[in-house]
C-alpha cells in the first residue's frame, strides 16, 4: 500500500475525527489568540487606554505647573495680588477712579 493511498474505511473515520479535533483545537488557539482577555484586541484596547491615560496625566501636570506658578507670584509679591484684587473684585485704591465698560 503507498503511503499516499486512501486509508481503508475504519482508519479514514478515525483520521476524520483525528483531523476535526486538531482543526478544533487550532481554531480555538487563534480565537484566543485574537479575542482572549490577553489577546491582540485586548491589548490594543489596553495600549489605547494608557495613552489617554498618559495625555491626561500631562495635562494634569501642566495645569499644576501653571497653579504652581500662581501661587509662587501670590507669594513673591503683592502685584498679583492687587492685580487679582482690580480684575476679580473691582477694588481700587484710595482716589482711583474705576470704569467698568459692558460688553
């Protein structure tokens, strides 16, 4: 019997089955591999979500450099705060005249 013969028609029916596993099993493998919770989509949607995180994390930053930025001029000296004081509240000083023009 050559190698490359059709298996008599016990054998073809184990080799059937033998074969449907095997297919089962690798499609299972690339099923996971593609949508498991470690897979490639997993991943990706994992990589999208810390680079959002990251783009936060330095606006985040910014946005403290800049109130730490105030809060040093506050500090350092009264002309923030007297500039806060004119814009914010409409102080002025003793004989200043203020004029406040609407939009």
């Amino acid at each position: 019997m050559s190698p490359f013969a059709a298996p008599p028609p016990r054998r073809r029916w184990a080799w059937s089955l033998s074969l449907g596993v095997v297919l089962s099993a690798a499609a299972s493998m690339v099923f996971l591999a593609l949508a498991g919770d470690s897979g490639v989509l997993a991943r990706r949607a994992l990589a999208r979500e810390i680079a959002a995180e990251r783009a936060r994390v330095a606006q985040l930053q910014a946005q403290q450099r800049e109130l730490t930025e105030r809060l040093d001029n506050l500090a350092a000296g009264t002309f923030e705060m007297e500039r806060l004081a004119r814009e914010r509240l409409g102080l002025a000083r003793k004989g200043e005249l203020v004029y406040r023009f609407e939009d």
